[in-house]
C-alpha cells in the first residue's frame, strides 16, 4: 500500500512539474514593432496552453542580457543588431540569408540561443527628410545629404535620433564617418524614437533616425534617403528562444509557424500604423491579426 502510495505521489509530483515548468517569459523590444511581435509570440504560446509571462518594454542591450542570463526565454531580435551590437562585427553582409546563418551559428554556438526561421521583412534603419526639403535641394541619398552638409549649406541641420543609436558602435556617428558628414556632434539630438517624425514634421529637427517599416513616414510625407554606399546591413526579424526551452518543448517550433509563414513589409507596415495611428494597443492589434 505505502509504495503505491509512494508512486502515485511521484506521477502527481511529475504531472505538478511538468505544468509548472511548461511556462515562458516572453520580452520585447520597447518600440510598436516590439509590442506586437512579441506580444503575437505571447499569444501564439498562450492558445497552445503554454503560462506566458511578459517582461514587455526593454531596450535592446538590456533585454539581451535577461536572455542570456535566463531571465527571458524568448523575444524577437533583428539579425543586423546581433551582428553589429551584440557579435561585434563590423563587417557588412549584404545577403539577408547568410546573415541569418551566421547570426543563428554564433548565438547556438556561444549562448545557446536559437534563432526560430527569419520573419519575412526588413526593417531597417534609415535617415530621413522631409519631403519639401528633399525637393527644395535636391538630396535623394545620404551622399547628396553629405555634400549638402559639407558644401556649407547644411552646416547647421540638426539630427535627430533614439539614445540607443546615438550610442552604438554601428549608429549614427558611424553612419556620419562613412559618408564623412562634416557635421558637429553637438549637431546630434536625442529622443524617444516615435518623436523623431513629429519633430522632422514641425521643423524642430532637420534630419530624422527612422525604421524602414514605420507607418509614419506616409504620415509625415518623409523621403527615406537612398543608402547608395550600402552601410546599413539587414534587420530581418526572428523569434529568439533559449535551448533549454525549446529542448524541453520542441513543439514551440511550429507552434510560433505564423510568424514566418504570414508576416511581411506592408503588413507590418500597416499593424504598426494602427498602434501609431489610430491608437490600439499592440495587443489588440496583434490578436486581431492572429484571428484573421
């Protein structure tokens, strides 16, 4: 009687576990795009019968080391950041695929993170103008800005853009040497990233940090200027999760399928114009599109 006793309070213990384990911490990235891919990860893992818990709104290197270290299971990262911010590097790979590859060897072979399959868009960076001034002095491309600028003409613009990229090794100061903008760093402003556009639109700014997937460049009438030397790299998106994860819970895998199979630029595109636009929450917005 006692062993049976014993092996049935094992078998309980095993099936307390199992349920207790089966739980995920989803992150995300502090910009609309990051609230609802992430918040599309979270959902997915819930209607599968997966505990979901969110740490929502980090930025980048923060967010990082939580899933280095554990504290997060699984968000959505970008290769060219991995590459550049995270790895390193500072060579430019142009192939989006071999990107990915590298990016996804690196990350399993150093921190056993897994890169799920890339997310069908690009959202890059990018600098923009509006589109009267681009007009107004003929600049279409980042080499037409730096002769602008060093023409003397543009002396005085002012840039603006998000902390995080005021401080990286691959941000705007970086983007300023290749093309050899002649431009004061005093010149450089920071700001919320949503804010660059409205201030490029009310004239508070002259020259705006902007993702090539936000809706509010259409909003704005904003001109994105041609990267004709290639410095940016690619910034397609994929769903990161700790092996131990998705060792205990393959089925993960296929159960985030949706993201890879559906998504793309003008989709993206135009969820984030709902968030940015018309005000719903990333939430809502992503479930709505899960639902169809």
């Amino acid at each position: 009687m006692k062993k049976i006793v014993i092996s049935v309070l094992i078998i309980l213990f095993g099936i307390n576990y199992i349920y207790a384990a089966e739980k995920v911490v989803v992150g995300a990235k502090a910009f609309t795009e990051g609230y609802i891919l992430s918040s599309m990860v979270s959902l997915l893992l819930q209607e599968k019968g997966i505990d979901v818990e969110e740490k929502f709104g980090l930025s980048s290197f923060p967010l990082r080391k939580a899933m280095e270290t554990g504290q997060v299971d699984a968000y959505v990262d970008y290769t060219g950041t991995a590459w550049a911010a995270y790895f390193g590097h500072t060579e430019n790979i142009y192939d989006p695929l071999k990107l990915f590859d590298l990016v996804a060897k690196e990350d399993l072979e150093k921190h056993n993170i897994v890169w799920l399959d890339m997310i069908n868009f690009n959202n890059t960076y990018g600098l923009a103008v509006r589109s009267s001034f681009a007009k107004e002095n003929g600049i279409q491309s980042l080499s037409d800005l730096a002769d602008y600028i060093n023409s003397g003409k543009g002396k005085d613009l002012i840039f603006g853009v998000n902390p995080e990229y005021y401080e990286r090794s691959d941000g705007i100061f970086a983007v300023m040497d290749a093309y050899n903008m002649n431009l004061p760093k005093n010149n450089v402003r920071t700001m919320e990233a949503g804010l660059t556009y409205e201030a490029l639109a009310r004239k508070n700014i002259d020259v705006a940090m902007i993702y090539s997937t936000d809706a509010q460049i259409l909003r704005f009438d904003l001109v994105i200027l041609e990267d004709d030397k290639s410095f940016f790299p690619h910034y397609n998106p994929s769903v990161l999760v700790r092996k131990e994860i998705i060792d205990e819970y393959p089925k993960i895998r296929e159960i985030l399928k949706p993201l890879t199979l559906y998504l793309n630029e003008d989709i993206i595109i135009r969820l984030n114009y709902l968030v940015d636009f018309e005000g719903i929450e990333p939430k809502i917005v992503a479930r709505k599109y899960l639902q169809g």
